[in-house]
C-alpha cells in the first residue's frame, strides 16, 4: 500500500499537467479573481462621482424642478461636489441625434425620464415591449391618485453606467417625494415634521465576524469543490482512465498488489492531491490578505477559534475524501482520458450545484439534506461561520459524508473486477463502433452531453421559456435519440419500443394517471417536509406552468404533449434500451437509474424526487408493456393535469391523506394490471 | 509431482452487448515444466491472449482449474501473480518513470525482499545493456529500448514462471534474436516459460513443446520432432495448416 501510495504520488508530480493547472494556475488566479473584484468595487465606488446624462421628455417647470431637487439631494457615502458636476449629477439633455431610445441605447444618455400624462399611466411596471429587450421602464408614481401623472425612468440593464444611473436618480427620488409629501402636509396646517410621527431605528446584533461568514458561507463550499475538483481531477483521471489508455494498469494487476489496495493507493493520492492543493490555495488566498497584496474588503473579520478549525477540519477532509472518490469512481468507469473529461462536467455541475446549498434560505443541519453529501458540508460550512456550532449534527453530517466516501472506494474497487473496463482491448473495435455494440459503450457519453446541452440552453435561454423548452424537447430529447438510432444502427422498433401494447394497458394507463399525478404531489409534499423548500421556488415553477398571458394551447403542447413524445424517446427509448441491453442488467437497478437520470435533467433539487418517482412508474410502464406508447401517455396526461391544476387554481396539496392514500392503492393496481399484460422483452440487439 | 504450471479445461466465456456470449477458451488444458518453453502457436482471436490473461489473474475463468506454483488462480490470485511476470504487447510502461525506478517499483511491488532490490535492479540494468539510459524517462525511450524494459520488468522480481504474450510484435530482426537470446537464458535458469506467438519460425527455434490452437481449443500438443512426426509435414506451418484446416472440417 505505501509503494503504490508513493508510487501514485511521484506520477502525479511528474505530471506537468498537474502542476500547471492544480499550483501555478490558481497561484496565479486567485489574486487576479480577488484584485478584479476589487478593482470592479472601486470602480463601482467611483461611479457615485460621475454626472449623468439624462433625456427629459417634456421639459417644463415640473421637470425643471425635480431635477433641481434631485440634484441638491446628498446620501450618506456621497462624495464631495466635483468641477464636473456643478451642473449637478443628473444633467438634463435637451436633445438627441436619434430617437432617445436609440440614444439610449448607444450610451449617448443614460437614462430617459418622461412625466407619463394621467391617462397613459399603466397600472404596473412591465418591460417595453416596442423596444430592445434590455431597456426597462420603472415608473414612479408622483401621487397616489389616479388623475395625476407619474414619472418614467427609462434605462438599459445591460449597461453598468445606466444601471447605476437608475438606481441613484431613483433613491434620491424618493427623498425629493418624501419632502414634497412633508411640505404638502405643512401646507395643510400640519405643523409637525413628518419624519418625527413614527421613529423607526435598526440596530445589528451581527458582529463583523459573524457578517463576514454570512458573506462568505454560501459560496465557501463551492470555492472548496472548486479547488479539491481543480486539483483532484488530474491525478483521479491519469489514475485510472489514463492508464487504461496506455495500458500500464494491466501491468498493474498481473503485480503481486491487489484491487482494493490498488483503488485505495489511487483514491488516497487523489485525497492527498485534492488536500494539499486545496490547502494551498486557501492558504494563499489567506496569504494575500495578510501581505494587503489584494486589499481587504470593509469589515472582512475572520473569528479564527480552534473550535472553528476543528469543525472545519470534520467537515472539509470528508468531503474532500468524498469528492476524491467521486473522482476515481468516474476515472475508472471511464475507458480513456477522454471519455472521462466528458463524463466529469456533468458531474463537477452537479457537485458545484450541490455545494451552494447554502443559498436555500432556511436550510438547516437538522432537516434530511444532513443525508445529501456535500449539500450537508455547504449547510454545515455556512452555519459555523456565523458561529452557529451544533456538533451533535456537525459530527452526524462528518459521519455520513465519510461513509459516502467508504461506498464510493467499494463502488471503484468492484470497477476494477469489471474486464470490460478494465481492458480496453477487451471493449468493441472500431468495426463495431457505429452498431449497437458501439451504441452501449457510448451510452453514457451521450447522455452526459445532453445534460451539458440542457445546463446550457436553460442558462442561455433562461427567461425565454418557449425557446429553452423548443430547443431541449426538440433539438435534443427529440433528434439526439433519433440520431443515435441513425448513426449507431439501431432497429428503431427496438430502441424506441415501437409497438402497439394491449388494450387493457391503455385502461390501466388512463387510471393511472390522476392517481399518480396526486401521489405525484404526495411525495412532493414528502419532500418539502424532509428538504424545506423556499416558497419562492414553488412559487416560481407553479407560474411557470400556468403562464396566463400565453394561450392555454401553448402550455398544454409545450409542457405536455412534446415532453410526453420527446423525454420518453430519450429517457424510456434509448436509454432504457441501452441499460437494460447490458451485460447483467438487473431490471430494478436500470428502472431506477433512468428514474434517477430522468430526475436529474429536470435541474431542480427539489423536483428531482418527484420527477424520479413518475420516472420510475414510466419505465415500469413501458417494460412491462413493451411498448413505449402507454409511458407517453401516461407523461402527457400527467403534464396536462399539473398545467390545468396550476391555470385553475386547484390546490392538490390540500386534499386529506386518504385521497393520498386511495391514490396509491389504485396507481398499484393500475400498475398490477399492467403487469398482468406484460410481454417478453428479452433484450435483443 | 506437480509442474509450475498447470492448466485443465480452463473455459472463458464474455457477454458482450449485441453479441451475447463469446466463447474465448474453450476447455484448454496443458501444463509447461520447469526450464521448458512452452508455446500456444494460433492466429488472431484463437483465445491465446484469454488464456494468458486468465493465468495472470486479470480475467476470471469461466470454468476449469489452473495454477502457478501450486496457488490456485481463484483461490490464491495474490499468491499466483506474485510466483509470475506477465508480458504482453498490451502491458505498458509508466512513462514519467525511468527505467531504474520502473524496475525498483516492479520489484517492490511484486515481494521482492527489500535489502535486495537495489542489487537485483543494477544486476537487471547491466545484463540488458541500459546502463547509458538508466536514468532517462520512459518515454524518451526508443521502441526497442522500451521492449528491454518491459522484459526487465517482467523478470524484476526474479519469478519461476514467465508469461510472454506475442513478445516480438513490432519488433526488428535485430532486437528480436536478441530477445530470443534473453528467453534462452531464462530457460536456462530453470524457468518455466509460456510463450504465445503467431510466428512460425519463432516457434520452431524456441519452443520445446507447442500447443497448436483453434478457436478456443488445443488441436494438437507435442514437441516439434513429434508434430513433424504424426503429420508427415516438415515445417510448422504446414503442420499449423493441416490441424487448423482438419479442425475446421
């Protein structure tokens, strides 16, 4: 075990791909991440001294006047008045070579201020939808009754200066508004000062340490994944995956070391990579700090107490055994370098998604995401730096972290028994590459892919909903299987299982689908009890399912009739198709990872159980049937049913437990009756 | 007595996705002595590779018994891998490695006593010729120099059985007699060797005794005198046709 600990570790520090990108890199980066956020904040700073220009439309006394008062407005942190603003901060521009939407936009103003006459005012702030996504209008209202007109602030978002420009005419708005209301009620007699009627004060309890960890605890534990990954990665990849590639790790096993010394030599180098790298750089983040190489952000305070240090350490060197072993769990499943960089992108997303945990508010130790790994260190790491130290569920969270890590070392040592990945001379030739053969190697690849091309498309087509859902349904759920059946041979009938099922399935599909819907909600219920989940966020998906400005036919077609035909292509076609075609498939085992595959490309944290659990009941469908046509009967139906809920405010979560219940005895019977139906589907290739 | 190697009706059988099961080895049995060169002469995909892997433990029988120096293979894999050096075209080198740290980590790993490996490395370093190269990394190595290595490696815990799977594939004449050499010298030592190949020439000068084999099956087992013998043919190749071509009917 100590030879091949040594051994791993002098290959690693003879990689020159490890000391460039894990030491010298980040050596590098950290100050230039840190000194560019500094330099944004001070130029941030400087912005408060720059004077903007700004189109009046009309301009008139009242213009003239708020404008006047905006300008002698001075807010706490305000510099002294510069030469460049005697004219004041907001300058009024009279005219423009374009339209004032166009000079707006190229930066000749910064903002656009328009008095609204009475009866143009709209009732509540919408973007323009005559003009460039980016421009928005936030108005403001002069009075509050309805004959009286409001003023516009037209601005661009995209733009830091018009940004800025917004919110420091705005805030000094209100001020010039709340004088205004005070001088109106002194005009009425009212001899008293408006600002004395009700003294509100806050006062911090924080302490600075205590504002610094709340700061810092959300995104710490993503930095960690981001350092032990960075620097783990190279050593888990060359380790196994790279030496399958060069062949040295059949050497390997015909020595005299066995399999579970070999992966634990191997996960132990990565640890021991993955630590010190990402001790390094804490320590030369910390370093830079201390040297004021990168100047010290205002009030940054960092209660160093042993007791800090201790529960770090508990916390910190499990995960980083965890993320060691997820690391080496992917290397070997992989046959080349290459494949595993393919694979581990999904993977290093879903552990960054899993690290900023944190950021839920109301997320505490004492709830199931103690189970989750990672989640838990994010939670846990975000606590103790505003001092709150729990330890009975520090030591709980430290506790299932590592024996996570001790499952995943087993999970990576049975990969070693696993001739197919071991040898890759054992795996399909070239001939074979585009054949179902090929097609079952490749599988996972694809699929890993696709989950980068979903991340991708929600994060560029985010607030584009028609467009996201358009380009994910049809541009991949839809041509990528449709693809792989083309390019890898594959008999469609098969691949997508094609064929008409009996006609007692269809009955039992159609019961099937309220009852399931309503255990659907259920489990969703379950899971908010055991992973609390903001309100906001299910605010947020129930709005995106009932969208009132578009046509109910958009929604139910959009939401429910392309997922029911294009997710069940990929995820109960080809992939199913993939799975359970493996060398001893266990049927329950495939059921459940294209559950849990189907779960996870639905993003979300908090869907994932619930999307997994109809995954599950699709892919029983569909085997049991053998025939894809029920599953997608049963999605649609079920899709269509969460839109008609969400347009008409039915409030399933409300029904009493007995419907709940009643629903999950009749969804088992509907679910027997399809077993009853089944077919041989002996897998064929 | 019990030889250093013995084999009785070892099977191997794959599932592969699409194909189903592939029957590699089919019921091989053979044994090989100490100071023999044992040889399983056959094309490409006639399970010589399966059965060498499954001698060196990297792949599990199927079925049948096999062992090294009396360790069983399932049984005793530690025990077995350690009493063998494995070499085939497919076990690389470490690349960032030189060729004396190779041949210390090779021993080490593989028992070797401790006090010793320092002697035994020097020992190896001169009896290939790679004193000038030692210290060089692998990968600076020429092919030939690499194929030295490797042998080295092979024999760097000083094993009593020797595994040598297609060892002269892309090899020169030059650099190839120079290995048939080194496996004479080995042979000499008392080893037991078992020596895969598909070249006929290479056979003949080298192997004691040669298991001609088809698809998964020994078709004939026999010192080259007794094969020339039962078949009337003078040159194994037309030996290796004549079994191959009678098996197939």
């Amino acid at each position: 075990m100590r030879i091949l600990l040594g051994h791993e570790l002098r290959m690693v520090y003879r990689d020159g791909r490890t000391l460039l990108l894990s030491i010298l890199l980040p050596l590098i980066l950290v100050p230039l991440v840190l000194g560019s956020l500094s330099m944004v904040n001070a130029r941030r700073q400087a912005q408060t001294s720059v004077s903007y220009n700004c189109y009046v439309i009309p301009v008139n006394s009242f213009m003239q006047r708020i404008f006047q008062a905006v300008n002698q407005v001075r807010l706490p942190g305000d510099p002294a008045p510069t030469n460049t603003m005697l004219l004041g901060r907001f300058q009024m521009v009279l005219k423009t070579d374009n339209t004032p939407e166009k000079a707006l936009e190229d930066g000749d103003v910064d903002l656009i201020v328009r008095l609204v006459a009475p009866k143009d005012v709209k009732p509540d702030f919408r973007r323009s939808s005559g003009s460039s996504r980016h421009v928005r209008r936030a108005r403001f209202r002069v009075a509050r009754y309805p004959d009286v007109p409001q003023l516009e602030v037209v601005y661009v978002a995209n733009r830091t200066r018009s940004s800025d420009a917004m919110f420091q005419f705005t805030e000094r708005l209100e001020k010039v508004l709340d004088a205004d209301r005070a001088q109106a009620l002194r005009s009425a007699g009212w001899e008293g000062d408006a600002d004395h009627v009700l003294d509100v004060s806050s006062r911090d309890e924080a302490t600075p340490a205590q504002l610094t960890g709340a700061q810092m605890g959300p995104f710490f534990t993503l930095f960690l994944v981001l350092f032990l990954v960075g620097g783990g990665s190279v050593a888990a990849l060359d380790g196994l995956a790279g030496e399958k590639e060069r062949g040295s790790l059949e050497t390997l096993l015909t020595t005299a070391a066995g399999r579970p010394e070999i992966i634990a030599a191997k996960q132990l180098a990565t640890l021991t990579v993955a630590v010190v790298i990402a001790g390094i750089q804490l320590l030369n983040s910390l370093l830079y700090l201390v040297l004021g190489l990168v100047p010290t952000p205002n009030g940054f305070v960092i209660d160093a107490t042993p007791e800090l240090f201790l529960a770090m350490a508990i916390l910190i060197l499990p995960m980083a055994a965890f993320v060691a072993g997820v690391l080496t769990l992917v290397s070997g499943y992989s046959s080349s370098y290459k494949e595993a960089q393919v694979l581990l992108f999904p993977v290093f997303a879903v552990l960054c998604v899993l690290s900023m945990t944190s950021t839920l508010p109301g997320l505490t130790l004492d709830s199931a995401i103690v189970v989750v790994p990672v989640a838990n260190v994010s939670v846990a790491l975000g606590a103790i730096l505003v001092g709150k130290f729990e330890w009975p569920w520090l030591i709980l969270t430290s506790l299932v972290t590592i024996a996570w890590s001790a499952w995943l070392a087993r999970r990576s040592a049975r990969l070693l028994s696993d001739e197919q990945l071991v040898l890759p001379s054992l795996q399909q030739s070239a001939q074979e590459a585009r054949s179902p053969v090929g097609f079952g190697r490749d599988v996972v690849r694809w699929y890993a892919l696709m989950f980068v091309g979903v991340l991708l498309s929600n994060a560029a087509l985010g607030t584009n909903i028609e467009g996201a859902t358009l380009f994910n349904q049809l541009g991949l759920f839809l041509l990528v299987p449709l693809w792989m059946v083309r390019h890898y041979r594959l008999d469609p009938r098969q691949a997508f299982s094609l064929r008409w099922p009996r006609w007692q399935v269809w009955l039992a599909v159609l019961a099937f689908i309220p009852m399931a819907h309503l255990v659907g909600v259920a489990v969703q219920i379950l899971t908010g009890a055991l992973f609390p989940v903001p309100e906001s966020f299910v605010e947020q998906f129930n709005q995106l399912l009932a969208l009132r400005d578009r046509p109910a036919w958009v929604l139910y077609f959009g939401l429910a009739f392309l997922p029911g035909i294009c997710e069940e292509l990929a995820f109960r076609g080809t992939l199913l198709y993939a799975l359970r075609n493996r060398a001893h498939a266990v049927p329950w085992k495939v059921a459940v990872t294209v559950a849990l595959v189907f779960g996870v490309f639905h993003f979300s944290l908090f869907r994932i159980p619930a999307t997994a659990f109809l995954g599950f009941f699709l892919v029983l469908i569909c085997w049991w049937s053998g025939s894809i046509l029920p599953s997608m009967l049963a999605h649609m139906g079920n899709n269509a049913l969460a839109v008609w809920t969400s347009r008409n405010d039915v409030q399933l979560e409300s029904m009493p437990p007995s419907a709940f219940c009643l629903s999950l005895a009749g969804m088992m019977v509907c679910m027997y009756v399809i077993y009853r139906c089944r077919r041989d589907q002996t897998p064929k290739a | 007595m019990s030889h250093p190697v013995e084999v009785h009706e070892l099977v191997k059988t794959y599932f592969e996705q699409g194909r189903g099961e592939v029957h590699a080895v089919r019921g091989l049995s053979f044994h090989c002595q100490e100071g023999e060169i044992f040889g399983l002469l056959g094309a490409n995909g006639a399970g010589k590779t399966s059965t060498l892997r499954m001698l060196s433990t990297v792949l599990t029988p199927s079925a049948g018994t096999a062992s090294v120096m009396g360790h069983d293979l399932v049984k005793e894999p530690a025990s077995v891998r350690r009493s063998l050096g494995f070499f085939s075209a497919s076990t690389a080198l470490y690349p960032r490695l030189t060729p004396r740290e190779t041949l210390d980590f090779f021993a080490r790993i593989n028992g070797f006593p401790p006090e010793r490996v320092k002697d035994r490395v020097e020992e190896l370093v001169r009896r290939i010729g790679l004193e000038s190269y030692a210290n060089t990394r692998v990968d600076q190595l020429s092919s030939g120099m690499k194929q030295k290595v490797s042998i080295a490696r092979t024999v760097a815990h000083d094993p009593p059985v020797l595994i040598f799977d297609e060892p002269t594939v892309g090899l020169d004449v030059l650099n190839a007699i120079e290995f048939h050499d080194v496996l004479r010298e080995f042979r000499g030592q008392g080893k037991a060797i078992i020596l895969s190949t598909h070249i006929m020439s290479e056979a003949e000068k080298l192997c004691d005794r040669i298991a001609i084999v088809h698809k998964g099956r020994i078709l004939a087992c026999d010192t080259l005198a007794a094969l020339r013998e039962n078949t009337g043919d003078h040159y194994l190749e037309d030996i290796f046709v004549r079994f191959v071509t009678a098996g197939a009917e």
